[in-house]
C-alpha cells in the first residue's frame, strides 16, 4: 500500500482502500492473523453494557425448535410408516416428551437414564407431525431401525461409506455402531472381501558357511522335471533331473547326490508339494540330522529364494535348450558355468564365495583373476550382508502392519487361494512350530496344514498369516 500508486493497483477493494488513506505516509508491514491482538479485540468490543436479559442468556442454554417440512405434495408412504411405528414406540413418545417440555430442564442430571444421551443433541432436535429430526436427518422408531440398516448396506458399501450415507438421511442413538455389526456381519461382504495386508518381514537367520541352509523347489519345463537346489549362502544353483517320475523316493536319491557333492545342510527350506510332505522324505531328512522347513503354501514368497532360482533356470533352458535334453548341451553347461560366475549384487559370484576364486570358463582371464583369496572374500561379504538385509526388511515392511494375534479355539474363516473367497469356517487347534503357521480342524475332520489366509474374531474378518 505503501508502494504502489493509484494506477498500478488492479485489485478493485485495495484500490478503494489506497483512496481513504492516500492523505497518509506510512510504511506497511506484514503479520500473522494470530498476531492481530488489537483488530480482533476492537472488533469484538461491545457497544454498550450487557442488559439484564443478556445477562439471562449468557446463564441458561437457549434453546432453537426449528421445523423441518417432511410432508411432500404427495403422500409419502415411508414417512407415514415411520409415524405409525412411532405411535407404538413408548421410548420415541418419551423423547417427544422431552423435546417439547425441553426448557425446563437446565442439565442432564434430571433426566431419566434412557434421555440422558438426548441432552448432548438438544439444540438440534426437532418436531414435524409426530416424527424426530436431528437436524436434517429422520430419527427412527426402534422397530425401524433394523430396515433402515439393511437399507443404507444395499450398495454394500464398507464401515466408513455407509456411514457418510447415514450422515445424510436418518439418525439414532448409537447409529454408528449398528452399522459397523451390521456391515461386519454381512455375509456376502464377507466373503468377497479383500485378502487382509500383508505382516511384517520375518528374517531369518543367515547362514555363516556356504550350504549350511539350502532352498529346494520342483519345477516343469517343456514336458520334463527338474529340482532346483541353491544355496542361501553363496547363490550357488544346482540342477538335477528327473527320469520320468517325481515320487519322493526319486527326490531322496536327488537330494543324496547332492549332499555328496556340497555336503549336507543344517536347514533344507522347500514348499509342500508331496514330494517333500511324505513320510519318505521324513525319514531321510531325520536319517541325515537335517532340519526340514515347509513354507506357507499359495505364498510364494515363503520360498521366494528357490522360487528366484527356478525362474533363472527355466530362462536358461528357454534360450539354450528350447526343446532337448540340457544334459547333452554345451550351450546350457556354458550357461551354467557363467551364472556361477556372474557377480551379484555384493559384487561377489557364487564360486568366489564357495571357492574363494572365480570358475576358469570359456571366457579369457588373467590367471591372477584365478588366485584364490579367501580372506577378503568373506571380509567383503560380511561387510555387505547385514546393509542389504536390513534394506530389503525395511521396503518390505512399508506396506505391512501386524494383525490380531490368534488364540487357541478361535473360529477363523479361510480363504479359497484359488477364488479368493471364504468357503469354510475352521476351529484354530493351535500354533505350529515357529513363524505365523497355525494348524486348523473342523470339528472332528483332519487337521489344516498351515494356512496364510485366515480369519479371527466374528467369522467375518479375513486375515494373511505368510512366512518370510
């Protein structure tokens, strides 16, 4: 204001304003509205002393029936269900009672129990021919309730959405509430509701030596079978192979050979396919001290590690040996020996950490690359193990949150991994070994192998207990 001339201001109100105080020299300077002490109390400075009926006011709430015109030009058959309902409704007349004596009562004290809730919305509760509004919105008749519930879940909507619905049409006591039992037991909502968010990252412990714990996955390509065998250590994939049949006792010889080669592990980590859920397999994994971890089935991420290589092996084979036997091409043993090869993200291959030197392979090297250096390799790895790890557990568990902690006896409903809807209910018999795995029974059937889609609580929530 200060500044600017009579011609350069655009704005029409500040233009006026330079006009009154042009007569003036000053300098204007800028303040936070909070700052405004004296404007704000000038401008709320009263004109006069209080009169005695102000003083009156200022002591006893005052009160404002306004009315609200419901009735339409034509008959309006719900309004007129709503006052018949509320003719019969003993609690609707006392509140109606309450609303035209609501004067002479100063506080909520005198006020019988079932009123008291009334006392807070007093000021906007209004008559109009026998039927309640809270401002704009119909207060309805217990016995109306229960429709008006089913009525506003119509489109199925979730907690907070019907809610907002409400907001606009029809009130009670405790509306919100009811809705939130009436959305939660709807049955269809139920079941077509989302699969819960994923929990937090459980990491494991990591491995000190190479193939001291080793992930195990079965995978088909072009009409044949393979076992993927890697280790969480090093990185190092194996391959073995499958004759024609994938039978337990097939695996076991697999598994023998390859225990011979790199020798045995503490932990072999695989899925629950029957291969390695049969009591074959048991028998060989205890015979040879190995611990054996099942992961969360439908939840690849459980076995994300052999998963991982598996999705290696089958590019491999696509590009080398579309359609032969890998075992007689010299394009996949190439291929095989480079990935051992080939530097990770620690800039370290799978053979420097098993081997403490890179594999000699079809690709020229100094036979200084080939020295063997063991000691800052591993120096290397462990500088870089733990950094990576807690990256990984802190990007996982951005989306993630915990969920409600499982009781034994607690009814859960579990979701079809194939449809993603609930079609069963099931009694939690009790937790497995380690991890989130519970085990489940329906009444006297068998037991549930450890499921990551389950719900507690009223047998409508649907929760995600995986492994990481």
């Amino acid at each position: 204001m200060d500044v600017h001339t009579l011609d350069s201001i655009q704005n029409d109100r500040l233009l006026r304003l330079k006009e009154k105080i042009s007569s003036y020299s000053f300098t204007t300077t800028w303040r936070k509205g909070k700052k405004h002490a004296i404007p704000d109390a000038l401008s709320r400075a009263p004109v006069s002393m209080p009169s005695a009926a102000d003083e009156k006011l200022s002591i006893q709430p005052m009160y404002s029936l306004f009315t609200v015109g419901l009735q339409a030009t034509d008959e309006d058959q719900i309004l007129e269900d709503i006052r018949c309902q509320a003719l019969k409704d003993q609690h609707y007349q006392k509140v109606i009672d309450f609303i035209n004596s609501m004067e002479n009562y100063t506080n909520s004290n005198q006020l019988t129990l079932e009123l008291r809730p009334y006392w807070k919305v007093r000021e906007n509760l209004s008559l109009d021919n026998g039927i309640i509004s809270m401002g704009t919105d119909l207060h309805s008749p217990i016995l109306r309730c229960v429709t008006s519930l089913s009525r506003l879940h119509d489109a199925h909507r979730g907690i907070e959405a019907t809610k907002r619905r409400a907001r606009q049409t029809v009130w009670w006591i405790g509306i919100e509430a009811d809705i939130k039992s009436t959305v939660e037991a709807c049955h269809q909502c139920q079941i077509h509701k989302p699969s819960q968010q994923k929990e937090p990252k459980i990491n494991n412990s990591c491995p000190e030596m190479p193939f001291e714990e080793v992930s195990a996955d079965l995978f088909h390509y072009a009409g044949k079978s393979f076992l993927c065998y890697a280790d969480r250590f090093s990185g190092w994939v194996a391959i073995g192979y499958y004759s024609s049949s994938t039978s337990a006792a097939v695996t076991v010889d697999l598994l023998r050979d390859l225990f011979i080669l790199y020798g045995v592990p503490k932990r072999l980590r695989t899925d629950g396919g029957p291969q390695f859920d049969s009591q074959t397999f048991r028998d060989f994994m205890k015979k040879w001290g190995v611990k054996h971890v099942i992961t969360s089935p439908h939840y690849h991420q459980a076995n994300g590690h052999a998963e991982a290589c598996v999705k290696t092996l089958k590019n491999l084979l696509m590009k080398t040996v579309p359609h032969g036997d890998p075992r007689k091409s010299d394009d996949f043993a190439r291929g095989m020996l480079e990935l051992r090869n080939s530097p990770r993200d620690n800039n370290l291959s799978p053979a420097q950490i098993l081997l403490g030197h890179p594999l000699r392979s079809m690709v020229p090297v100094h036979k200084r690359s080939l020295i063997s250096d063991w000691y800052g390799t591993m120096k290397k790895l462990d500088a870089t193990a733990s950094a990576k790890i807690t990256a990984q557990e802190k990007a996982y568990n951005k989306t993630a949150r915990p969920l409600p902690v499982l009781e034994v006896g607690d009814i859960v409903r579990i979701q079809d991994p194939s449809t993603f809807c609930e079609e069963s209910l099931h009694k939690s018999i009790g937790p497995a070994l380690e991890g989130r795995l519970w085990l489940f029974g329906n009444n006297s059937a068998s037991i549930i192998p450890q499921c990551h889609q389950l719900g507690k609580g009223r047998l409508e929530r649907l929760v995600r207990v995986n492994i990481s």
